[in-house]
C-alpha cells in the first residue's frame, strides 16, 4: 500500500476558511474569488464547524425568488455539519477509499482536538497516485472503459433557472450544453452564482453564460494521460467525444478509483520513497 507518502505532503495548509456568522454574500464571493468548491466553516479557536459547498451557496441563491422564503443569510443555518474528516496520519488510500465511498470532493484534515489543519481534494489524492506511478507507466487503460455513459446534458435554450433547480436536485456542480447531439458548451454551478449575485431577475438562457470553450477527451485516450492534463488544469471532470458528439464524461473521482487501483496492484507492493519527490 502506499503508506511511503505522507497524507500531510498532499493536503492543501491553507483552506479557504469562514466563520458561521458570517453572510452569504461573503461566502459567494469568497468560493468564487478563490474558486473552491467549498469553505471550512470554523470558530475563532479555528475548530472545525462544517463545510459550505458551493452546491449550499447555489440552493440558497435559487430560493431567494421564492417570495415564502425567510430572509436568514448566515452561514450556519446552511453548512453541512458533519462534514468528512481525517487526520494527518490517515493512510492516503484510505482517505482515497472514503472520498469515493462518500462521493465527497474532499476531505477535513483535523488533529484531536478538531482543529482544522487543510483539506485534502480529491486532486490532491490523485496526484499523491500519479506521482507514485509516473516513472512506472503501464497500461490501465483507455477513457472508454472507464466513463459514464449517461449523460445528463442541457441545450442553448434552456432556461437557466430550470438547469439550476435539476443541477441541484442531482447534486451535479456542471452540465454539458449540447446543439443537435454536440458539444457546444458546458455550464457550472460557479457561472450560476455569477449570475444569481445581485440578480433581480434570473430567467436567462443557458448560452447566455455557458463556457463555449469546452476541453474534452477522446473515446481511446489514455487514462493516465488524461489524469495529468486534468490535474495540470484543475479541471474535476472532462466530457468524452467521438467526432465532436457528447458520448460520455470521465471524472476525477472514477479516475481516482481506476488510477489507485491499478498503483495498488501494480506498482504499490514494492513502492519506492523515490517516487515522492518526483512532483
């Protein structure tokens, strides 16, 4: 197992952190000044509260146009309060195991006492794997064996507020925009608070803030190759084509459960300490 590297080598020391009274308005602008997917939530001994999600900030922006909607703005009535944690010691597979298991982002990283120390994303797991396996590639694999096959997409025309709600309600934080069965876009829950912050009136169409720029991978592209670009560009999942028409999407979470597998029954029985400096 891969026990030579340190959980604490990967975790990012510097969360992006918020108090509980804090306001919305300045979790939104926080989550997209930094562009995080969340926020620790803590007192001022810098305990561990709960976690903010961008997916919470999203929820809340949506109902303010429900005219029987309580005007309670604070951050503590909207975290998660029982976020997932680990400490420092936690072994990196099985921090990788409980990101998959929870189908979380990421990871607290507490000490005894509760008190946060970082977080550990689920690109931080997967780049502790990649570095493991970087001088020792073989094979895993190609994108198609791995992708989702269903795909939830959205249209130009769709209303924005609608994609929204659905996003929501499925727990999904992007959605690929498609014209005619291609890909010409895709929407985030980031660009949906952009457009929900300060927004009087929020029935636009889903072109009017889509990234048309979209990157994407091929049907027989390598796995590992795809999971470094991914990493290169922060980017948590990638929609898969074949002759420019949506047929799939890989995620960084089921390469996470791909790559550490292979490394695990690959490369991990006779890990090397070398391979921790080589990011």
């Amino acid at each position: 197992m891969l026990r030579s590297v340190d959980l604490s080598d990967y975790m990012q020391h510097n969360p992006v952190k918020i108090g509980m009274s804090d306001g919305l308005d300045k979790a939104v602008a926080m989550i997209l000044e930094h562009r995080v997917s969340g926020l620790c939530v803590v007192d001022h001994r810098n305990v561990l509260l709960g976690v903010l999600s961008e997916m919470d900030c999203l929820r809340v922006g949506l109902s303010q146009f429900n005219p029987q909607t309580h005007d309670v703005t604070e951050v503590g009535h909207f975290m998660q309060l029982h976020p997932i944690k680990v400490t420092p010691e936690t072994d990196v597979f099985s921090a990788i195991t409980s990101i998959i298991e929870n189908r979380v982002s990421g990871l607290c990283v507490v000490d005894k006492q509760n008190k946060l120390l970082g977080v550990l994303s689920e690109m931080d797991c997967l780049r502790a794997i990649l570095s493991a396996i970087y001088n020792d590639h073989r094979e895993v694999g190609q994108v198609q064996e791995h992708m989702t096959h269903a795909i939830e997409f959205c249209t130009p025309e769709a209303d924005i507020r609608e994609v929204a709600s659905d996003m929501l309600s499925k727990g999904r934080r992007r959605r690929p925009v498609l014209d005619k069965g291609r890909l010409v876009g895709q929407i985030t829950c980031r660009q949906i608070l952009v457009s929900l912050k300060g927004a009087a009136i929020f029935t636009d169409h889903v072109e009017q803030h889509m990234i048309a720029k979209v990157e994407s991978c091929l049907l027989h592209s390598d796995i590992v190759g795809v999971a470094n670009d991914m990493l290169i560009k922060g980017r948590r999942r990638r929609p898969v084509v074949d002759h420019g028409k949506l047929v799939g999407q890989i995620t960084c979470r089921q390469l996470l459960s791909v790559v550490s597998e292979f490394n695990r029954n690959q490369v991990a029985a006779n890990f090397d300490p070398i391979y921790r400096d080589l990011l």
